[in-house]
C-alpha cells in the first residue's frame, strides 16, 4: 500500500472526533488523536478470556424511584449506583453522561460532578484514548484492495461528497479521498467542528489524572472502528446516502442535541436523537443494534469490576444510558441501586 499519511495534520484531519454519530444518532465517541495522547495514559482491560462475563452475586432488583426521573432543570446526567444491601461496605460508585464535544457550556463541569470524579479510584471512560497508532486507524478508514469511493458510489454522487467533505472543511489529498471508505466519508462529513483539539471526556480524563487517578477504556478505537468497517458494504453507501441527504440540517441538529443536554431532561435528549435517525428504517434499526445495543451490553459488562471494587467513576455517552437496553437499566436489573444527582447535591 502506498505511503498516505505523509503529514500530521492529515492524521488530525481524519481522526476528528468520530464521536458526532453520538450526536447524530448515538454511535461512538473515537477521541481526538493528537500528539498529547503520546504517553500511556489509559489502559484497556482485556477480558476476553472469560473475565468480561464472569457472574457476581447481586440480589433481587429493590424498589425505588425512577433513576430517569427529572430534576431541576439543568442537572447533570449523574447518577449514583449503589451495591445491593447496605452493610456490605463498598463505596458507592457514580456513572455520568458525556457528549462528546467542545462546547464551552459542557466544559464547564459542574462541581458536584468534579468532586465524585476527583475522589473516585477509577475513572472509566467509555472510549480507550491511547489506542492502536493512527497508521493502523487510518489504514482501516481506508480502502486497500484495489477499489476506490467513485467505483463503489458512482462519479455524481462522489464528486457531490467530494464537495460537501471540501465544504465541510475536510481538505483531503486526492489519493486520500479517493481510497476513503463510504462509512468513514460519512464520519468526516457529520463531524462537529472543534476549535480546542479537546473534548469533555479529555477533561474528565485530565482530571482524573492530575488527582492520580486510574484510567481505564471500556472499548477501544479498533473496536469502535470495527462497527463501522464490518458493516455490508451496501449498507456503508446506504449510510453515507443518508447522511448525505440529511447535511443541511446538521448544524440545527446539533444545536437541538445541546440544548437538551444542557437541560439535564435526559427524555427530551432521547427524542432529539430519535428524530434524527436515518429515514431508512431497516438502517436505523441497524445502527441502532450495531451502535447501542451491542455496544451497552459489551460496555456492561466490561464495568462489573470496578463497580464490585466500589468509588468507580464511568463517563458514558449520555444515549448510552437510557431505554430497557440502556445502561441504566440493566444496572437495575442486576440489582444496583440508582439514584440522579441534582444540580446542588
């Protein structure tokens, strides 16, 4: 394969966080990959032996209120988890929902979530952000078996996603945009802009790190990646096809994404993202399987450890967390206690 990735802001450029499907509709949240992710800084469990699932005892679901239920406006999307009975002596841990992006009101975290964060032992995120090189990222965004974008899509609609990647400020070099799969096109077109090269769950991580905290990733970019490049290929183009015809309303979709963020109504964030899903819906059932489901279930169980250690601190994608497949659910269903944080607690 020929050398392309000749320059580090090519990297930067395609490696942007690939976290707007969390905005769009709720898919992953792959960091910026930047020289400041030089050091090991965060270190991913494998548990593929047998460790991810392995059982632990909790009892019967207790009764209590809704983790769902609204606060005052504005609260944060923290909840406290709680291990079954009370004199177990286990601290209780604490599980926050991010979204992935660099907006100056959501950097501006809030107190009382930087006090549970700053006193926990572990702070895990939902993305490993020291993964694999970014050679080995970009090679899987790439084709590499002779075929090219154009052949797959047509000319029309290349030279029509050639011009939206241009306009949307991905200045790609020809060899590059031409090898480009259709599903990692699409991540670039719908990728938020991002002026400060951070993110909050960088922050969350900054944090953690300068109170000596330990670091761990519930997935890693190679994982996140894969969800994308084991997809058909029919359903790639189906994807960039949709993302596509939905680009003039990207920016107004954000716009209605932070908003209901920032208002703490995590039902309203729900219907936000549920208006945004592709018009296709065998698609969107798809992604949503592909990008959530299967996703929350992997992610469930990866956490088991360090909520039974007790003063765990998860940082999630706020979609993550709601509906019966959502992360706050099967956290009561395995007989946790859950309970929202408000805006002054």
């Amino acid at each position: 394969m020929k050398n392309y990735f000749p320059s580090q802001q090519l990297t930067k450029s395609l490696l942007l966080p690939i976290v707007a499907l969390q905005l769009a509709w709720s898919a992953p949240a792959i960091a910026y990959k930047t020289a400041q992710y030089s050091q090991p800084d965060i270190r991913y469990i494998d548990r593929s032996k047998g460790e991810r699932n392995r059982p632990f005892s909790v009892s019967q679901p207790a009764q209590h209120s809704n983790p769902l239920a609204e606060q005052q406006a504005g609260s944060p999307m923290l909840w406290r988890i709680e291990q079954p009975g009370t004199n177990n002596g286990i601290l209780s841990s604490y599980i926050f929902g991010t979204i992935h992006i660099d907006n100056e009101k959501v950097m501006a975290i809030p107190d009382n979530v930087v006090r549970r964060l700053a006193a926990a032992n572990t702070l895990m995120l939902e993305l490993e952000l020291n993964a694999s090189g970014s050679v080995n990222i970009l090679r899987k965004m790439l084709f590499t078996d002779g075929r090219n974008l154009e052949q797959v899509i047509g000319e029309t609609e290349f030279k029509a996603v050639t011009l939206a990647l241009s306009q949307s400020g991905n200045q790609l070099p020809g060899d590059i945009l031409s090898v480009l799969k259709p599903w990692a096109a699409m991540l670039l077109l719908i990728r938020p802009e991002n002026k400060s090269g951070t993110f909050l769950d960088k922050k969350l991580a900054d944090i953690a790190r300068n109170s000596g905290i330990r670091i761990e990733g519930l997935e890693t970019i190679d994982e996140q990646l894969s969800v994308f490049d084991d997809l058909l290929l029919t359903d790639q183009v189906n994807l960039l096809r949709s993302t596509m015809s939905t680009l003039p309303e990207k920016n107004q979709a954000y716009r209605d994404l932070l908003d209901a963020y920032l208002s703490g109504n995590l039902e309203k964030l729900i219907q936000v993202s549920t208006d945004q899903e592709p018009k296709d819906k065998k698609l969107s059932r798809l992604i949503k399987t592909r990008l959530i489901y299967d996703r929350n279930q992997k992610m469930f169980d990866r956490m088991q450890q360090g909520l039974q250690a007790g003063n765990t601190f998860i940082a999630i994608g706020a979609l993550h967390l709601p509906g019966e497949l959502g992360l706050l659910n099967k956290l009561k269903q395995a007989g946790y206690r859950l309970s929202r944080i408000g805006r002054n607690e």
